[in-house]
C-alpha cells in the first residue's frame, strides 16, 4: 500500500525534481493491454507523446483520472498508459468503469519499466520529445491546474522547431 500513497508524501520539489529530464526513455516493451499486441517505444519514435503511469489498485491514479480524461480530450497530445504492478484484467476494467484516454495500453506486471523510465511508484506522468527523451516527469497525480499550466505549454513548446526541452 504504500506505493499507492508513497508520492503524496514527497515534498512538491521532490516531486518535481528532473533527475530523468534530457535522458533517453530507454526500451520498452511489455504486453499490451489486449494480451496480443506488444507496447513497446517505438510508439513514441518521432512524436511527442505523454506517458501515463497508473495502476487498478491506486487511490491517486482514481483521483488524477479525470484530469487524464480531458487532456485526451485537447486532441493535442498522444496518451500512453502503463499498467504497472498490475493485472490486464484489473487494469482493463478498471479503465471500462472510468474512461479511456490512452490511445495504446502496456502492461507491466513484474515492473520492468521501473528502470527504462526511472519510475519510483503510482502515479506518473511523463512526456517525451520527439526524440524520445524525457522532458518533463511528474510524480504524483496529475490535475487541470498542472494540465494547463505545465503539461499542455511543455507539449506547444516541444513542438517548436529544434526545441529543447531544458530551455523551458
């Protein structure tokens, strides 16, 4: 359980802090969602992408999710989800009862992707470049304020010709 409250309690700079930030995402791949596909980082190869890290058990990803759901919404952005520590079928559910704002779906039972995207726990939320480096990252539950202030303007400034994202 305490993975599930575990960022709550990291103080806001903690939270925010760029450890991961210039550094590549690393090799993923992991099982999708559907159990037949493979979620693997070719899905961010020459795009800018956000990566949602939540999981069926997690009292925080409950309350981040509806934040999630309208930046899906904006149109202005590709949504990965990663399952972590959990089952397909929980995940799979858990995602029928809320919503869906993920446009593909890993699932990471074992927690393999802890190293590729220097995870630490539930929830996390991270966007990549184009590159497929990791310019923002974001431990703890998202919400609109974040969405608007930080996530949706690092997203319009990615996209600038040769941006970088430690210029921001």
């Amino acid at each position: 359980m305490a993975l599930a409250f575990g960022n709550f309690s990291a103080p806001e700079k903690e939270r925010r802090k760029p450890s991961s930030i210039g550094y590549s995402a690393g090799n993923v791949d992991i099982p999708s969602i559907d159990g037949k596909t493979r979620f693997t980082s070719d899905l961010w190869n020459n795009k800018i992408v956000v990566v949602n890290v939540f999981a069926s058990w997690c009292k925080p990803c409950l309350a981040e999710h509806p934040a999630l759901m309208r930046l899906a919404q904006t149109g202005k952005v590709e949504m990965l989800g990663i399952a972590w520590k959990d089952k397909p079928d929980n995940a799979a559910g858990w995602l029928r009862t809320r919503g869906n704002p993920y446009h593909h779906i890993g699932v990471d039972e074992k927690g393999e992707t802890t190293t590729a995207l220097g995870l630490t726990g539930v929830p996390e939320t991270l966007i990549l470049d184009k590159h497929g480096k990791i310019a923002y990252h974001y431990k703890a539950a998202i919400d609109d304020t974040l969405v608007n202030s930080v996530i949706l303007p690092m997203i319009e400034h990615l996209r600038q010709p040769d941006a970088n994202p430690a210029q921001r």
